[in-house]
C-alpha cells in the first residue's frame, strides 16, 4: 500500500511540474511590420510583454508597401508604419481590408535641405523632392501650399496629385520619389519632403533641421499614425495586450527620446 502511494505521490509531482514546464515555454508570438531601422519603442514592448508569454517579433521593411502586403496574405500579424489616410489609399489600390485597431503617433512632414535655411532662399525653378505614393504624395503638396510656395485645387482634399497645382510662381520643378529614397536625394536637390521616422533614420533632428514642418492641429488627424491588423482578426485578445502595452507612459517616453520629439504621442490626445 506504501508503494502504491509512493507512486501516485510521484505521477502528481510528474504532471504537476510538466505542467508547469509546458505553460512557461508556450509563448504566443506576434509578428510586427515596422519601416524604421530605428523601433526603440517596439523594442521596449518586446522587453514589457516578455514576461508575459507574448513574444513580439520586429520584421523591419525599406519601403511602405510590403508591410501591408505582408498583412494582408498573413506573414504578419500586426503593423506599425503608416498614417491613416495611407492605409485607406493601400486598401482602395489593392482592394484588401486591413483596419486600423489603435492610434499611435503623428510624425509631422518636413521639408529639409542641405543647400537653404529658410523658405525665402528657394530659387526660382527649384527642384523639390516628394514622395511618390498617393496619400505622401499628396500630402507632401498640401505641404508646398502651406508654406506659401505652390496652390493646390481644394476640390481635390487630401489628394490633390502635381496635375492639380492651380499656381506655381517659382516654377517649382516637383521631382516625385520612393518615400525611401528622399532623403537620400538631399545631395541632388534643392529641398526634399521627407517623412518624420526616414528623416530621423537619416540622422536629421526634425524639429531642428527641417525648413519648413507640418503643423499639428485637427488638420493633421488624417495624417495620426496606426497600428493595422486583417479586419477578421482585429479583436483577438492578445492584439489588446499589445495595444494596451504600447499606449502606455513608458513608451511615450521612449518615443519622444528616440524621436528627438519629432513624434508626438496621440493616443490619449486630441489635436485642436
């Protein structure tokens, strides 16, 4: 009779600790798509839901189609890289359905320059570089206009393309490029439109460098980054926990560090 209870005693203790080995080791991991060569704040993420059995895997991408590509056929779980306004623009061209689940950031555009300091220095028939994809693109214009340097037709919203700029003093030569690729063609122009996260990534301190930055202000909301899942997956419980690990005070602070506060945080904000 001991002997049978020796035994019991010790297949409890058997299934007991197997148990207990099998729930440590079971991490779920989530595949993240980012455009930065620089993600400290995915990277603090990582670190945070770690000891909570979430593995977040960073999968880095040069350009801004082939994260949502690889949302869209499922290589990826989540991504972190685009306004908006882009994310509606991606759908539309490639008639998938991607939604955004959370706000992250607004990254304001800037127009920078390694040959001027300040707007009035533009010459006439300037070259200036914008990025090429529909919502940058047009983004990047209404950019131009706000600075006093071009018009743009108001029937044309958010999208207004380089056909529909209605006046042009300057004779502003609009060269149009991979989001990628504008900062590296500073060298070969009079000014370029570089996106926050790229020119960050150049080295360059957008609050102090640019010539000219966006404003953030409720006209800005279009451009309020996003975190983006399949729309049949966007209420999975574990996508929460990301959401809830990311939108938190520490990470806002990683954020406004590595961004040298080009970044603003905006997921408890309203912009006025």
């Amino acid at each position: 009779m001991k002997k049978l209870k020796y035994w019991l005693l010790a297949l409890a203790a058997l299934l007991f600790f197997s148990g207990i080995s099998t729930t440590t080791h079971a991490a779920t991991t989530v595949k993240v798509g980012v455009t930065s060569a620089k993600h400290e704040e995915w990277d603090a993420v990582k670190k945070k839901l770690a000891k909570k059995g979430i593995n977040i895997k960073i999968i880095t991408f040069t350009d801004y189609v082939q994260p949502n590509n690889a949302l869209a056929e499922g290589s990826l779980d989540l991504n972190a890289f685009q306004t908006n306004i882009y994310l509606k623009a991606y759908n539309k061209e490639h008639h998938t359905n991607l939604v955004p689940i959370a706000k992250t950031v607004i990254a304001p555009l800037g127009l920078y320059s390694n040959k001027i300091t300040k707007l009035s220095q533009i010459k006439n028939g300037a070259t200036i570089a914008i990025p090429n994809d529909p919502s940058n693109d047009g983004r990047a214009l209404l950019l131009l206009q706000a600075a006093g340097l071009i018009k743009v037709d108001a029937k044309k919203g958010q999208y207004p393309t380089t056909k529909d700029i209605t006046a042009n003093k300057k004779n502003l030569k609009i060269k149009e490029l991979d989001a990628n690729q504008t900062a590296r063609a500073l060298k070969d122009v009079d000014a370029s439109i570089i996106n926050s996260g790229m020119a960050v990534d150049a080295g360059l301190n957008p609050k102090k460098d640019a010539v000219y930055l966006e404003k953030v202000n409720k006209k800005a909301e279009p451009y309020i980054n996003v975190i983006a899942a399949q729309k049949k997956n966007q209420n999975k419980a574990i996508y929460k926990k990301v959401i809830k690990a990311f939108q938190s005070e520490d990470i806002a602070k990683v954020i406004s560090k590595s961004s040298k506060g080009a970044s603003i945080p905006v997921w408890n904000k309203t912009l006025k």
